[in-house]
C-alpha cells in the first residue's frame, strides 16, 4: 500500500483496494475521465487484462455507500455498477479516500454539455437510446433506488456495442452534479447537495431532458444562466422553456411532452414509456392546473398571481415578505382571490404556534411556513439553506466541510420546519413517515448537550457513509467502528493526537455506530474527575480493540500511560495500590489495551478489596465501639468510687446499726 507521506503524485506506484484490485493514479481513465471527479485507471490481479477504471470520491462529499450492495447485485447489463469499493491510500491527496472500481467504458456520449454532438435519429433513440435506459431504470426502481443522474454526460458505450450504458450514481450525494436544465422545478430550487434522492418521477424528468438533447445535438438550454431558466420553468413550464424554438421528429415530441411534465402526477412513467413504444396511445391525464388569482398581490414592487412564485419571492427577501404577512394582507389575498382550500388551510397552520421564536428568528421562521404554505411542492428553505427533506444529510456534510450553514440547518430542524412542511403535504408515503420520525429523533439528539451528541452526532445518523471528521484521524477515512483503533494508533503515534483522544466528532460517531459500546462511556468520558474520565476511555478503547482492533498499541497506552496511576490510587489497600503501581510499567508496556484494563480496573479486584474494606471497617467499628466503653468508664471512675463508698457506708451504718441493736438486747435480756 502506498504510504501516505512519502510517495509523489508523479511516477505513485499501484495503490490496494481490498485484496483483489489495484488503482494506478497516473493512468488516464479515458472515456471515464471527467473533470468533475477524480478517476483512474485500475487493475484485477485476478483477470489483469480486464479494462477497468476507478472513481477516487471528494473526501469533503459522502457518497451513496447504502446503494453499493444493491447496486453490484443488480441484474442489469445497461448499468455501470460498482465492481469493487472500498478506502485506499491516495497518494495525490496524502490521505486515504474512498474509491470504486467499474468497467471501463470505450466512448462517452458528450464530454461536455457546453459542446455538440452528432444529432441521434429517432431510429437511434428508439433502438439503442430508450431500451437500455429503460431496463436500467426499471431495474433500479425495483428496488426502491433512484438514479439522479441521468445526463449525457454520464451516457456511455461499450466497444462493439451501439447500445447507451447508464453511468454511475454513487459517487456523490443525489442530483449534486446534475445541471438545472436536467432537474425539476422543486429540485432545481434546493443547494446541489441538499437535492435529495427524490422519486422516480424525477429520474424520468431528467430522461426527458436528455432524450431532447440527443435529438437536437445540443443542450436545449445552451446559453441560459441558472437564475434565467429556473423563472422560465416557473412561469413558463419546462416544455415550452427547453424546447423553444426546436423541432424534433413529432412522434418523439409527445413522449418528451410526457416526461416533461412540471407535475409529476401528469408526468410519464416507465410503464407509459414502454406503453407508448409499443406504439399503443398513452391514457392523458387530466389534472387541475395550479389556481391563480383573481387578483394579484404585490410584494417588493412586482405583482404575482400565483403561489409558487409568490413563495419564491417571499424567500428571497424575508424583511419585505414580512409586512404583508404581518398585516394580513396575503392571508387575505389566500382567502379572497387564490380560492384554493388547500392553500387556505396551510396558511392557517403556518400563521399558528410561533410561541417559541422571538425576533429576526421569529420572522424567518414564520415566513419559511408561509412559503410552504402556498408551495409545499417546494424544498424547505429558512435563512438562505434550502434542501429537499431527503436532502438535509449531504446538505449538512457539505456545511460542515465548508464551515458554514451548519448552525441553520440546525436551526431547521429545532423549530420542527421539516415537520411542518410534512404537515402540508397531505397523507404521507410509509417512507415520508420514516423520515418524519427521523426527524423527531434528530431534534431530541441536538436538545442533548452531552459529549456524544447535538450537531455532531446529528451529522453522523443522517449520513451513514460519512467518515469520521475528528481532526485527529479524518485523513484516514474512517468508516467502520473497527477501523478506529487502527486510525487512533497512528494518529498517535504521528503526534497528530494533542488533547483528549474523543473529541465531539468521534465521540458522535462512535455513539452513532456502536449501539453495542459500553454503558455510561460518554458520561465518564465527559466527567471532569480524572480517575473516572481515564477509566471510561480505556474501557472504550478496549471494547474498540475486541471489534478487530490491532492487539497492541504502544502509542495510544503511551498517551494516556500518565493517568494510570490515577485508577489504582481509587483501591482501599494500601498493599494492593503498591502491588499494582509496581506492576503497572510492565503490563502498560505490553500496549494491550485489554490487560491495562484487567490491571487496573479488574472486578475480581475491585470486589476483593471492597470486601477487605467493608471487612476492615467492620472490624474498626467494633475496635472503636469497645474503646468508647472504656472512655466511657475512665470518664465515670470517680463517680462509681463515691457511688461504691456511699453504698459500703450504709452497709457498715447498716451493720453497726444492727450490731448495737442485738447487743442492747443482749444486756436488756
């Protein structure tokens, strides 16, 4: 394995991912090669003449490691799925990284968006362009996964094979890399990473954009900036935006009609698509078009008709949606001119139960409501962050990668935002109510202030692939708890561990992947006694080490050696704390985390000498109980003397009495 701090970005040797594989970082991946993301060429030792690339992830961006195993057993030909995966040393980072390996791909479709491509004939699409996206969808679908990244910069060919394979869709969190021009009105207006896996309504949104890119040669929204075509789409739809003025063939226009639908329950499905390529008419969907106004409503100088952009308004400047909220003026307008029940009663709840915010808070809370009040549709947005509900995860990460926007998203979620938007929604799916409850859980997490939980531990429950962030290891990309010990031993043996071992982000990690760890650990890790904080950690230590930890580390029991004696000095006996301090160099120079452990916490220990000290103490109270009798009798001394002669000077009186008595009878006799 290439070391992580000698070896140079140029002429870097192969670098081990698993047992099998082996990636070359200064070979060119070649069709694969993407300027987005950082590939290579790899190799199997097992079959080395296989062509086969690799896909080093952004360490800052947690990929979509839950999908691997379902993705790698799929049964589908037109899907580029993971053959391999894992974390391997890097050594153009000088840190390890997670990586995948695929099949090597012999052509992209378009290299880039920016350029054009030969036109596809509609022959083309309907032989090797629409079957073999198709049955990867289908089969992706099947098992509950979206894609999220259906574009032609992600559509390949293997050599001697006309039909289009689907790229992959693991590598970053979903939709993250899409453009706008591929991704629906809702999810063009959530962050990149905050888009969420959404449904596979969207998948087929994104079909449809890319199906009218191959026919045209060119991107149908070439030469528009994002803020331009995201107001198109909302006022103008999504078919009439991206077609414009282009022609393609008729019957390909109806089925890029159908996939472009701005609703998604007017929106084709697979079974439509597959419906109408058997050339049978697809059933049209009547639907109720979005209400408008009678009238509209004036905010920041420019008049609206309808709710979607009113709440788009109302979100780009809060201070000014706030004075016709606050006067009831688009409450009335709701009631009055939209005439839409639904809208009316989310107003409702959204003007309702503000109790808990005060001021600038106050305001942006109750104007994130109203927005999704009248655009439930819509990604959740307050105070500038804006992500699908599926998308707080990666949105999170990437605040946190960056430093900024973490504290909001908080926020979010402790005035229950994500809540009320469920509540808007109408009766939800069993996996928005998953999410609901997730999200309860996620509030009561950051009401916590212990070590091992708020933001922290937040972070790592919705981001299950994220890798450890404690400063100390986050170069090694920790992803399983038994990669711990490993990552903490050369972290301190580097020096790279300057204060306490557990600080909040691996203390979250560890409480968010080890359901099984010690009881109280964070507490004792927490506690400003010495001797307890000492014990809570090595006893974690060690439960790390039984989960397949290395079974000595030198450099971690030198870390904390300086505090061991403070456990010993916890013993009764006097005897015992020499015995074991005059031990303790030498167990403690074993580095077996396990045996320091037993040494200077063991039970059979701390039990006999509690026995010798409750046994001792008994025998000190009866010591001391016999003592106090004899104070007690010194003390009384001289008064049981008096006592003693009062009693003997009657008796003699008594005696002397009787002997006078029985002598004066005598005589009188």
């Amino acid at each position: 394995m290439a070391s992580l701090d000698t070896e140079p970005a140029d002429g870097s040797p192969a670098v081990s991912l698993g047992d099998r594989y082996e990636l070359l970082p200064d070979a060119s991946a070649g069709a694969f090669a993407a300027p987005e993301i950082e590939t290579c060429r790899a190799r199997d030792r097992v079959h080395p003449g296989d062509a086969l690339v690799a896909l080093v992830c952004e360490p800052g961006v947690p990929p979509r490691t839950a999908l691997l195993d379902r993705l790698s057993a799929l049964p589908a030909d037109t899907l580029m799925r993971p053959l391999e995966w894992g974390v391997a040393d890097w050594p153009a980072r000088q840190r390890r990284c997670f990586a995948l390996v695929f099949e090597e791909p012999a052509s992209r479709v378009a290299v880039s968006l920016a350029d054009a491509i030969e036109p596809f004939s509609e022959e083309a699409v309907l032989t090797n362009v629409l079957p073999p996206l198709m049955a990867a969808l289908k089969a992706l679908h099947d098992v509950g996964v979206t894609h999220r990244a259906v574009r032609p910069t992600n559509l390949f060919r293997r050599a001697g094979d006309p039909r289009i394979l689907l790229g992959e869709c693991v590598s970053v969190p979903p939709a993250s890399l899409q453009p706008l021009a591929f991704e629906t009105v809702e999810s063009c207006l959530a962050t990149r990473m905050g888009r969420g896996a959404g449904a596979p309504a969207d998948d087929l949104y994104a079909l449809g954009v890319t199906l009218l890119f191959l026919l045209l040669g060119r991107d149908p929204a070439q030469g528009i900036e994002d803020a331009p075509l995201l107001d198109e789409k909302i006022t103008r739809g999504s078919f009439a935006t991206l077609l414009g003025s282009a022609r393609p063939p008729p019957r390909m226009l109806e089925a890029i009609r159908g996939l472009l639908a701005d609703d998604p329950r007017e929106r084709w499905t697979l079974l439509d698509l597959d419906t109408w390529m058997n050339r049978r008419r697809v059933a049209a969907r009547q639907f109720t078009p979005p209400k408008r106004a009678m009238r509209p409503l004036e905010v920041g100088g420019a008049a609206y008709i309808s709710a979607r952009p009113l709440a788009q308004a109302l979100m780009s400047d809060v201070a000014a949606a706030v004075k016709p909220i606050r006067a009831g003026t688009l409450e009335a307008w709701v009631l009055r001119s939209l005439a839409d029940p639904d809208r009316i009663a989310a107003m409702g709840l959204a003007l309702n139960d503000l109790s808990e915010a005060e001021g600038a808070a106050r305001e942006a809370r109750l104007v994130a409501r109203v927005a999704m009040a009248l655009d439930p549709a819509a990604p959740l947005r307050y105070m500038g962050f804006c992500a699908a509900v599926d998308g707080f995860g990666p949105a999170l990460a990437t605040a946190f990668h960056s430093g900024n926007g973490a504290t909001t998203i908080a926020d979010a979620i402790m005035v229950r935002l994500p809540q009320f938007w469920f509540g808007v929604q109408g009766p939800l799916r069993p996996e928005q109510n998953l999410l609901l409850k997730t999200f309860d859980r996620m509030r009561l997490l950051l009401e916590d202030r212990r070590l091992g939980y708020g933001l922290a531990r937040v972070l790592y429950e919705m981001n299950p692939g994220l890798h450890c962030l404690s400063p100390a290891i986050e170069r090694e990309h920790v992803l399983e708890p038994a990669e711990l010990l490993p990552a903490l031993e050369r972290a301190a043996a580097d020096g790279r561990i300057t204060d306490t071992i557990f600080d909040r982000h691996l203390a979250a990690f560890v409480a968010a992947h080890c359901r099984n760890a010690p009881a109280d650990w964070q507490d004792e890790i927490a506690s400003g006694i010495v001797a307890t904080r000492v014990l809570g950690t090595i006893r974690l230590l060690a439960w790390l080490q039984r989960l397949g930890g290395p079974r000595t580390t030198p450099a971690l029991v030198g870390r904390i050696a300086g505090d061991l004696p403070a456990l010993i000095e916890r013993y009764r006996s006097r005897t015992r704390r020499a015995r074991l301090k005059a031990s303790l160099g030498r167990v403690a120079a074993k580095g077996n985390l396990a045996e320091i452990l037993a040494h200077v916490a063991s039970p059979a220990e701390q039990r006999q000498d509690e026995a010798e000290y409750i046994a001792a103490r008994d025998a000190h109270a009866m010591i001391e109980r016999d003592l106090q009798l004899l104070r007690q009798a010194e003390t009384r001394r001289g008064e049981q003397a008096a006592e003693l002669g009062s009693w003997l000077a009657v008796l003699a009186a008594t005696v002397l009495a009787a002997v006078v008595a029985g002598g004066t009878f005598v005589l009188g006799s």
